[in-house]
C-alpha cells in the first residue's frame, strides 16, 4: 500500500498529461513558456486573488515574500516551531530571526493568544530586546487555515506583516475564503506529495498587492528590470519550468473531484477511529485539504507496529520541533520552551490519505486498529 498514491491518478489523467506535455516538447519554450501565463491566470482565479507568481518551490514562495518586505538583520518574524524546517530557514537566510510562538492543541496552527503574549514580550525578553518585530508567518498545517482574523488583528495593532505558509492548504477554506487568500501574501507549493503536486519542485505565491507582485516577478528572475540585462535588484533563479506548469493545468481539471474525495476518505477515518485514537479536529470557521491525516496517542509506537505489520506504512510529521533543530540552536531555546509542540511530537503520525484509497484499503487500516 502506498502512503500517496501518484500512480493511480498518473492513470487517470494520462492523456491530458500527455497532451500537454507534448505541446510544451512543440513549442520548446522551457522556460517561460506560454503553461506559465496560463497556470497562474487559473491559480489565481481559483484562490480568489489579483496576482499568482509560479516559482521553483514551496521554500522560495515563502523566501520572495520576505526579500520584497525587506526582511533582514534585526528583524524579528514569528511563526510556529511545529512545522517543516523551511518556514524557519527562509527567515534565517535573511539574517533575521525566528521568534517561535506554541500551537494551539487541537488544530496543531499557531496559537493566537500565544502569539499575542509572545509579540508584547519581545522588548522585555533579553534573547529578543533588540530585535525589531517585523511580520508573521502562520502556517496552515496538514491542509487547514490558521486562525487568520485573530492573527490579522494583531498584525494590525503591532503594524506588522502576515505572510501566509499555505504549502499544505491549497484548496482549504477559511470563513469562505480560499487558503491563498487569507494575507496581503500567501505562499504555497506544488511539492508532489501535495494536494497539487507536480512532477518536481514548484510553487506559487498570492496578492492582491500590485506592487509587490511587481517586486517578487523581478526577484524570480535575479532581480531582472525592463528586460534581461537589466538587474534593478539582487534576486533569485526562481522559475518555474514551463514542463511543470503544464503538468499542473492537467491535475488542475481534476483537483476539484479529488478534493471530494480527500473529505470522504478522512469522514472514514473520523468515524471508525474517533473511540481509538485522537482523531483531527476542523474548525467550524473552515474547511481542511487533508494534506496529511494524523492522529494523536500515547501508544504510537504500538499502532505503527501494528499498522506495519499489517503492510501499512505510516510517517511522523513531525518528530522534532524547529527550536530543538540544530540549525537553530543559536537561538536559545530549550527543551519546555514550547510544550504543546514537543508533546505533540511524541504522540503524532499520519496514516494514508489521498483522493484515491480506496473503501477496502481503508477498511484494512481501519481493522489494524480494532483486531
């Protein structure tokens, strides 16, 4: 059993991918090509936004946004330690800081009173006083929103920045807004593993905001002005493939029909595994993409045993938090630091989830459990 299966909906698009791969092999526009125009025309109708810039990953979608607010020494960004490490690198290339804000324990997002403490405390607190607190990065983990109203409010109140980390939330909701839509900014990627994945690396970026739409399209290109040897900036070789592009309008045409299907597999898991297991809590102001399906129990080292034994695979997302990384030891934080984030690390792991599991291999999950 595959924890994703690509295979499966490879075979259920093959022609359409074939189509328009063959179209980009015609043309020959690898880069650049006349798919990238087109994808981030219909990605920013489907978010719901003015603006959708493609770029080579989910990691520089979150690393343009920073360059064209500015980011750099002194400055102080807040995000969540319970997440994948590129949230935190991207602020640390920079030179500026993390500050790390606990998670709320139900939807593992950053918690907003947290958040709001930790702001207020940056001047008094000796490893943050000098730095100057400059944007927040929440981040919409296993496909669903943060609390974007409560994070808003504060962004406002303390004059700061919201960069939203939808990497895993494409197709989410929030309060009947798309995920994508939920900042002056919002990041996300097509990592294949995601709900919209390509064959590689990619990503996109969201805004309203003309004006840093225009900044982050000359950062993806080394920071390229009125044509390509003029360099206004210094930037980045952030492009999409036109190759990816191409592959993504085809999955596009059917992200609907398997978004469906995600919110059925996960009302299985829900219902059977509820009594057994801490199962995923939504929030009732949105709506999750289920990106991964993860549990909760003191006894994860017994379930994965049994599931593994049974022919299931599992995964830990994710065993260490970002201020116990070594990357990120500098930084002063210690073990306690953050205690919902560190328990929820001892007790998390994902199951299956894709639009394609099928009725009896859930059932065999579901029966590892309960045999």
């Amino acid at each position: 059993m595959d924890f994703i299966d690509l295979k499966a909906q490879q075979q259920a698009i093959l022609p359409a991918l074939k189509e328009r791969i063959e179209r980009v092999l015609a043309h020959g526009q690898y880069i650049m090509g006349p798919e990238i125009q087109e994808l981030e025309e219909r990605l920013a109708a489907y978010v719901g936004v003015t603006h959708a810039i493609s770029c080579s990953s989910g990691t520089d979608a979150l690393l343009m946004p920073l360059m064209a607010y500015g980011v750099g020494p002194g400055d102080a960004i807040f995000t969540t330690p319970f997440t994948f490490i590129a949230t935190g690198e991207v602020i640390q290339l920079l030179g500026a800081t993390p500050v790390f804000v606990d998670i709320d324990p139900r939807t593992f997002n950053i918690d907003p009173e947290a958040l709001a403490e930790t702001i207020a405390q940056v001047s008094r607190n000796p490893r943050t006083c000098h730095l100057k607190p400059k944007g927040i990065i929440p981040v919409d983990l296993f496909g669903q929103p943060a609390d974007y109203d409560r994070i808003s409010a504060l962004a406002r109140e303390h004059g700061l920045f919201v960069l939203e980390d939808a990497a895993q939330s494409f197709g989410a909701t929030y309060k009947g807004r798309r995920s994508g839509s939920l900042a002056e900014v919002a990041a996300t990627s097509f990592f294949p593993a995601k709900p919209l994945g390509g064959y590689g690396d990619g990503g996109a970026i969201f805004t309203d905001n003309d004006g840093l739409a225009e900044v982050m399209r000359s950062l993806r290109i080394h920071g390229q002005g009125s044509h390509r040897y003029e360099n206004v900036r210094l930037g980045l070789n952030a492009r999409m493939d036109t190759l990816q592009a191409a592959i993504l309008l085809a999955k596009l045409e059917i992200f609907d029909r398997e978004a469906a299907a995600r919110q059925e597999v996960a009302r299985r898991y829900q219902d059977a595994l509820q009594n057994i297991v801490q199962v995923p809590y939504v929030s009732p102001d949105g709506t999750s993409i289920w990106a991964q399906y993860s549990v909760l129990s003191d006894e994860r080292a017994k379930w994965q045993a049994k599931l593994k034994e049974a022919g299931i695979p599992t995964a830990v997302y994710y065993p260490l938090p970002l201020h116990r990384q070594g990357a990120f030891t500098h930084l002063g934080y210690k073990n306690g630091d953050f205690p919902i984030s560190e328990r929820t690390c001892q007790l998390i792991f994902s199951l299956p989830m894709h639009p394609y599991l099928s009725i009896p291999d859930q059932q065999r999950i579901i029966q590892a459990f309960v045999s």
